[in-house]
C-alpha cells in the first residue's frame, strides 16, 4: 500500500509519517520534494517544481518502484492541493495497480499561518512570515490550501490535524489500512468510491 499524506504547508504531514514510520515495522518513507530537488540540479531552479511535468512523471515512477522493490508499505508525505496535479499523481498510481490511502489533513488557516510563520522566523528572525514569501515563489497560498479540503475525491480520509494529535492522526490512518486488508479494499482515491470520511471534526453547534 502507498500512504500519501496531503494537506496544506503545515498541517503536519511530515510529523504523520514519521509516527506513522515508527509502527509500521518494514515502511519507508518517500518525500516526493527531492525529486524536485534532483530536477533543479539539471534545470533552472526556481518557482514550484509541481509545475514541471517530468516532477509528476517521475514522483508516480519512483513511487511506484520503491513501493515494489523495497517495500510493502509506502509512505509519502506532499502537498497536492491542486486538483489536476493530485488527480494525475493518484491516478498514475492507480493505474500502475498500487493500492493507495489517500489522507488529507485539515487544518483553519490561522493554525496553519501561525505554525509557518514559527517555522519562517526561526530560519530568518526577519522574515516577514511564510506565506508571503511562499506566494513569491508560486506556491499555493493557505486560502487555497484550506479549500482544497472541500474538494478531495471519494475514499479520502479527511483528518483535522488542528484538533487530533499526531498519535491520533496515525490511529486513525491505520484503522483504515487495517480495514482494507492485505490486498486493500476499493478503489484508490479518484476512482469511484465511498465518500470522503472525515474525522476529528467538532461537535455540531461548535466552530
């Protein structure tokens, strides 16, 4: 199985899959930004590699390899809140026969703009904060990030990573992998399928 972690910059992807890591004995975990890494040292780097089609092509490539050669469990912890890229990467997977989790970590804006802008200041106490230098760059602004929650497709398990803690978070996504079996249960995300389940959400009548 392939975990992919998405959700916006800060919504905890990267703590999920090293909690995740440390109880699935045998996992790995992929960080599909080296790719784009690796790219920028043969193309002019700049900008959001998820622009580049080669960093799509080959995210699904060495997902797919490493989930077949060295593991049975992958996890890959990547913002995708762009609907076409995360349709063509999901899709790619599936169609290449793996079976794929898709979490998507909710989070408000003001948690996520507060936990970046922390994150900013202690590489550059003069940084004005996150998100403006992040938009320079064409990455996705939060606002955009907070409303792709709204739109993930059928069998996403939703997670609001602002209310859970990252043991409850890797409880829940290891609830749902149980429940899929050995050989999974359904389809990957974007394909037909149960609804989005969403957990950790507040009580009616609560903001």
């Amino acid at each position: 199985m392939i975990i992919w972690l998405n959700g916006g910059f800060g919504a905890g992807k990267t703590t999920l899959a090293a909690e995740l890591h440390g109880r699935l004995p045998g996992s790995l975990v992929h960080d599909p930004e080296d790719v784009g890494l690796m790219l920028w040292k043969w193309l002019p780097p700049g900008g959001d590699f998820q622009h580049l089609p080669s960093w799509r092509e080959l995210v699904v490539a060495t997902a797919v390899s490493l989930r077949r050669h060295h593991t049975s469990t992958l996890v890959v912890p990547m913002s995708l809140v762009r609907d076409a890229y995360r349709d063509e990467i999901l899709g790619g997977l599936a169609d290449a026969g793996e079976d794929v989790l898709h979490v998507f970590l909710e989070a408000d804006a003001a948690v996520l703009r507060e936990r970046l802008d922390a994150r900013a200041r202690a590489l550059h106490p003069d940084s004005p904060g996150w998100e403006e230098g992040a938009v320079a760059l064409g990455l996705p602004p939060l606002a955009e990030a907070v409303a792709a929650a709204g739109r993930q497709p059928a069998g996403t398990l939703l997670l609001r990573s602002d209310r859970l803690t990252p043991a409850e978070l890797a409880d829940a996504v290891l609830a749902r992998v149980d429940a899929r079996g050995p050989h999974g249960a359904g389809p990957a995300a974007g394909r037909p399928g149960p609804p989005a389940e969403r957990l950790g959400a507040p009580p009616a009548g609560r903001a």
